[in-house]
C-alpha cells in the first residue's frame, strides 16, 4: 500500500460506477479526493479532514492479510467481479446477514434502503444456514463472529431458530442490528433473545434528544432507546451504540452519546460511531457541508468530553494486528486478524474503574514503542505456534511498555493481561470469566464508504462482509455502495407478496411447534 500525500488511487465514478483514477492531496489541512469521468466530469470531497491524523493512521498499518485459500470468484475486474475474490487480502472479521428488507421504521439515512424497494426479501431458515455455513467454512480462518441486519431483523417470524443454529454452528460471538423498537416494547423479547444465543445488540442510537430523531429518524424516539438499554440490561447481554452522524444535524451529540455509554458501562461495551454515507445524487455544496469524517468523530470526542486527545489517543482499528498475531500463536490456531485498510476505522480503548472515571489505554501504556515491539516478535512468529521463549519475550514488552503508576485504579499487569484477551476472545470477556476483567469501552467510527469518496485499495481490504443466499460474500463497500450487489442480490431472491405471505405462516407454524 503506497503511503503519503499526494498519491494515485483507484476510484470509481459516482454517476456510471465505472472505474476511474483519482488524486489524494493535502487543501487547507484537509485531505481531499478529486477525480474526472469522461462522461460525468469532474468530482471533489473531503477524505480526511486533518492531513496529519491521516498520515498518523497510515504510519500504524503493519501488514495486508493473507487472503482467503478459498476464494469464491475469479475476478479480473473491481469492484464489479466481487464475492470475496482472490484479489481480497482480508479474511472476514464480522459476518453480516440480512433477515429481511422489511422494516418497522422508516429512516430517511438508511443506507439499505429497507422496505422502500416494492419487493420483500426474506431468506428462509434454511438458507440463512447455508449463508452460516459459508462463513464457518473459510479459509485459513473460519468465520467467528456474526451479526443478523436488515432491514429489521427481529421482523423474521424464525429469529430464535437462527440464533440456536448460529450458536450451534461454532460462532464465538452473535450480534443484531437492530433500531431496538422491539426490545423496548417487550421484556421478555431481551430474555428470548439471550436463551437463544444472542451475546451483543448493536443498537442504533443517533443521540439523546427526541431533535435529533425527528431529523435522522423522522419520529420521537428517545423515550425508546432508553426503554431498550433498560430492558437489555436485565440480561447478561451487551450493548453496542451505533449512532449515525451528520454534520451540522448531531455531530453536537457526540459527547453526550460517549458520556451515556459511561453511566451505562455495565450494559454499553462500546461506541461504533458511523459518519454518514452518501447515497444517490447529491449537489457539491450540500455534500461538503455534511461531509462529518473520522477525524472530525476523533475531535469531536475530544471537544465534547475532554476525555481523550485526537493527536494522542486515536490509532487506526488495523493497529492491533501484531496483538492478535500473536495472541493466535499462543493459542495454536489462527485468530481473527483487523487487517482493514488504515482509513476505514479510527478509535480508541478507555478503561474505565468502579467509579466511571474513563481513561484512555495511551495514558499508562507507551502505545508508541509498545507496537512495533510486538511487531518485530509477530514477525518472527509462525501463525500457529509460538515458543516459550517468545510467550516471555511477548510478556516482557508488554510490561516494560505498562506504567501501572498511571494506570486506572484497580488495574494491574495481571488484570491487563486478561482484559487484553477478553478483547479478542469474547467468551473471556463474558460472564463469569468477564467479571475477572476490567471494564473497557471501545469508542471507534467506521467510515463507510459512498461513490464520491470510493477507494478501491479500502475494498480490497474490507473485513466486514455479507452472506447471500447465491452463495458469495461481498465486502460491505461493494454490497451497499459502489456496484451496490444488494440491489441485484435482493432481486434475485425476492418474493411477491404472495409468496412471502405463504412462506410466513409456514414459518410461524414451524416456529410455533417449536415453542418460539
């Protein structure tokens, strides 16, 4: 990956998606993209808005993943030939399925479109055990973690069946996005959920105020997020809060969000901030004031809470690669590798003790010297094994670099030590076994990508990616952006109503046999 500004990238055009070269260059402290179709002409956006948070994050990308030993396509051309291909160099850190396209909400900056496309997608049971199966079955690494999405995915009349099979088929870790309306309504929907295997929601939550609904939502919903968050605490599950962010509509927010998750720490494991993606046709000037990137999230943290320092405390999610690598090699198997481009996730961990004082990892751990130590180990270590002497060598780096002076209260090597594998390792991280560790929370942002601001170097290096029924995976940029495969995909296997009505008292006959 080449580093440093200016430079040439693969993009794609907005209007006709074909693929067309573009320029990153430094303006006025900001990172810009500009590109020319020969057809649709001339194109510029903001990438990153602070050049030296951008080189920053470039500065901390280690390595490229090894790819999948199984591709499922040959492609000659991207994004267009896709589903995962043998030009894809990451292997899948998250699973997405969709359930449904059907919603209960309507929002005005939903990027999937739900429920507006005049057909219904709805995978049966079966098929999204198919979907599973392709995830389990990858190569080097199986796929462990999985999220159910949609549209709104506790639509599907079978939900309970496909949370059991998910936690049969091995999945270490299982999450929903979901708008929450149901765990609001009804208690015991949040204790269903948990018998059947369900570990984290990843609930939409744009803010605190009914204001900020009304605008990104088009209805009142404070009163109903904070409804949800109560009903989920009753259980052992945890919360992620995803909040979408516009400029200029709840960009304000941020702090209030980040101070929310705090008081709810018990419950909220993390943040994962998402700036709004572009989606259709939309005029310059309103694009550029809009334009909300993951250096504006990183100092509008640190503007709104005081908390962290954007310069300081944020590294690009992919930094944490010589980590995983090793913790892999102790273990003899292959973990999950974050080897995403450096622009696509931007964040920081904070440790936060008994009495909510949060405290960003950069203040007792020399972040800095700490990394490329690991790295210089990583690399001399085979993927599924690991000697003695480096295990000591691993843990000695990892205390030198710890300054327990400084350190949360509470918090020793010991302690650092299993929180670190809790992190990567959720079943250490839950439960009993969590209850031994520290309490962190991750406050991060992925910046998905939209026509304007398309890089082709981030898709080939996406680690989150979509299960269909035709049997592929797509990365997220190609499935919702881009070449948009959902709309072709979704085609494909949509029903009519009819169809759908037949198959939903099928499926609601099937669940009722079986208790759900």
């Amino acid at each position: 990956m080449q580093k440093g500004l200016p430079k040439r990238v693969p993009s794609i055009c907005p209007e006709c998606i074909r693929v067309i070269p573009a320029r990153l260059f430094e303006e006025e402290g900001r990172v810009m993209m500009e590109k020319t179709c020969p057809q649709h002409g001339y194109f510029k956006d903001i990438y990153w808005s602070d050049v030296d948070l951008y080189l920053k994050a470039e500065k901390w990308f280690f390595s490229d993943g090894r790819g999948l030993e199984n591709p499922m396509s040959e492609a000659k051309t991207c994004p267009q030939d896709c589903g995962l291909c043998q030009m894809h160099t990451s292997h899948t850190a998250l699973g997405n399925i969709d359930l449904t396209n059907r919603c209960n909400m309507k929002c005005p900056i939903c990027f999937a479109s739900s429920d507006a496309s005049g057909y219904i997608y709805e995978p049966s049971y079966e098929e999204v055990v198919e979907m599973l199966k392709v995830f389990r079955q990858m190569r080097p690494v199986a796929g462990r973690t999985i999220q159910f999405s949609g549209g709104e995915p506790t639509l599907h009349p079978r939900l309970f069946d496909i949370l059991r099979a998910a936690e049969d088929l091995g999945f270490s870790h299982i999450q929903m996005a979901t708008n929450g309306l149901l765990f609001a309504q009804d208690p015991e929907f949040s204790q269903k959920c948990e018998e059947a295997g369900l570990d984290c929601i990843y609930l939409q939550f744009d803010g605190l105020s009914d204001e900020v609904y009304v605008k990104t939502r088009g209805r009142r919903l404070a009163e109903i997020k904070q409804k949800a968050v109560e009903n989920i605490a009753q259980t052992d599950m945890k919360i992620a809060l995803v909040p979408t962010i516009v400029k200029g509509i709840n960009d304000q927010e941020v702090g209030n969000i980040v101070r929310y998750a705090i008081r709810y720490r018990e419950t909220i494991s993390g943040i994962s901030f998402q700036p709004v993606a572009f989606t259709g046709r939309i005029d310059h000037e309103e694009r550029m004031a809009r334009r909300f990137t993951l250096t504006d999230l990183a100092h509008s943290v640190e503007d709104q809470t005081g908390i962290t320092k954007a310069s300081r405390d944020w590294y690009p999610l992919s930094c944490v690669v010589p980590f995983t690598h090793l913790v892999g090699a102790t273990r003899g198997e292959e973990t999950i590798n974050i080897t995403c481009h450096p622009h696509c996730g931007f964040g920081t961990y904070l440790f936060i003790d008994y009495n909510g004082k949060a405290t960003p990892i950069t203040e007792f751990m020399d972040v800095e010297k700490m990394l490329p130590a690991m790295n210089k180990i990583a690399q001399k270590t085979k993927p599924t094994g690991i000697t003695f002497f480096g295990k000591l060598k691993a843990f000695r780096t990892l205390h030198k670099y710890f300054d327990v002076k400084n350190s949360p209260e509470g918090l020793d090597f010991h302690k650092l030590l299993l929180t670190l594998e809790g992190m990567i390792n959720k079943n250490v991280g839950r439960g009993e076994e969590g209850k031994k560790t520290f309490r962190t929370m991750m406050v991060a942002g992925m910046h998905f990508m939209d026509g304007y601001n398309y890089e082709l170097q981030r898709v080939s290096r996406c680690v989150i990616h979509f299960a269909t029924p035709e049997g592929r995976l797509y990365p997220f940029c190609t499935y919702n952006s881009g070449p948009y495969h959902r709309a072709r995909v979704e085609r494909q296997f949509a029903k009519s109503n009819a169809e759908w009505r037949k198959t939903l008292a099928e499926a609601r006959e099937v669940a009722l046999q079986a208790g759900g």
